[in-house]
C-alpha cells in the first residue's frame, strides 16, 4: 500500500476502502487522543505499508486488526515501545505476544509516553480508581489476599470485601492454560501480581483474564 488515512475513529484507511487497526495493543488511557492521532498521522506518511490480517475478518466494528509496517518499523512495536500503548494478549500468537510484553516493561521502566503518568499503573488497593475505568482496558497491581476456586470460575481477591473491593476471575478453561504454563493459582496469595483486562464493575471492579498472558507475578 503506497498510502493510509487515519479515520475519525483513530484508525487506518487503505485507498481500497479497507480499515486497519493495529493488532495486539490496547492505547493507554493516559495517552491523550491528539497525541495517539498524532503518532498515527506521522506514521501514516511514511510508507510504503504491508498489512499482514491476524484474523480473516474483520471485528464488529468493521476493522481488520493486523501487523501494519511502514518505513519506520511494524505500528503495535513502535506504539507500545513509545508507551503509547499497551501490550493486549488474547487472540495474538504467543510469541509476538512475548515481543510487545518486552517492549511494554522497557517503556514502563523507563517513563515513555503514558507511563510517566503514575496512573498508568492502577492500585489494586484503591478500588474507587479502578472503577472510574470501567470499560477500559487496564493494567493492575496489586497483592492477592485470597484465592478460591469454583466448578467453573476461579477467583482472585484484593480486599476483605469482594462486592466492593478488586476482584479477578478466570474461567476453568483459561485457568487450565495459566496452569499448564507454570503458574499455580493456590501459590498466588501473598503475591503481587500484575493483572491486565477490561475493567467491569461487579459491586466492585472486576477484570476477567483470558490469556496466561494477562497475569504476572511482579514479587
């Protein structure tokens, strides 16, 4: 592609009508709208581009989530070690996931983009924070009080009350995953953890993890 359009949306148009967003991130709420437009108008400019599709369809808001490489290098890398973004596991191979974690702990030690803002980094300890980011994609720190496991969900709690406090859950199905990839969920009280998700609100902040990837021991 000799040329992409950044959209109303914030993401990228190709000439043959085709919307592009770049695959296995998350912007950091931190990162204000211009510059995140900003940084995609800059790179828009400096092609030639390739898209390479994680998927054969596009999501349910019309968009292909890809691997956009321009002169300047591939978009999720550039973005993420900015920090401008964060790393969004999930549907992305494991190890371009492995990539974009990397990237994403330099940025965060050194202070790039987003995480110079210390609310980047959300408290598990203060749940009225993370509420106020309900919707969005989060990352939390935290230490686990307690963990529990049921017939079809397992469970991680942050505080002595869990219809007010922080709470993670995992269905048994990506519980088994995180298992199988070393991490016992019992071993995991009196750590502290990394967490990143969408933020819902369940009485309390909730986040779901559905990658082995969405959780890290930080202790």
């Amino acid at each position: 592609m000799a040329e992409l359009a950044v959209t109303a949306e914030g993401d990228l148009a190709a000439p043959d009508g085709r919307i592009w967003t770049p695959a296995g991130i998350a912007w950091s709420a931190a990162a204000s709208e211009p510059s995140r437009r900003a940084r995609l108008s800059d790179f828009s400019r400096r092609g030639p581009f390739r898209a390479a599709p994680l998927a054969g369809r596009p999501d349910r808001w019309g968009r292909m989530p890809a691997w956009i490489t321009g002169a300047d290098g591939e978009l999720s890398a550039m973005l993420v070690g900015e920090g401008l973004a964060a790393a969004r596991p999930g549907e992305v191979p494991a190890g371009c996931v492995r990539r974009l974690l990397a990237l994403e702990e330099e940025a965060r030690r050194a202070g790039r983009g987003a995480w110079s803002d210390p609310g980047a980094k959300l408290d598990a300890a203060e749940p009225q924070a993370i509420l106020a980011q309900a919707g969005r994609y989060a990352l939390v720190e935290g230490l686990v009080l307690g963990t529990s496991e049921r017939k079809t969900r397992a469970y991680l709690n942050f505080g002595p009350v869990w219809s007010e406090d922080f709470t993670v859950t995992v269905s048994k199905r990506t519980l088994n995953r995180i298992e199988a990839s070393g991490m016992r969920w019992s071993s995991l009280r009196g750590r502290r953890i990394r967490v990143r998700g969408v933020v819902a609100e369940s009485g309390g902040p909730l986040i779901e993890l559905n990658a082995p990837e969405d959780i890290e021991r930080i202790d």
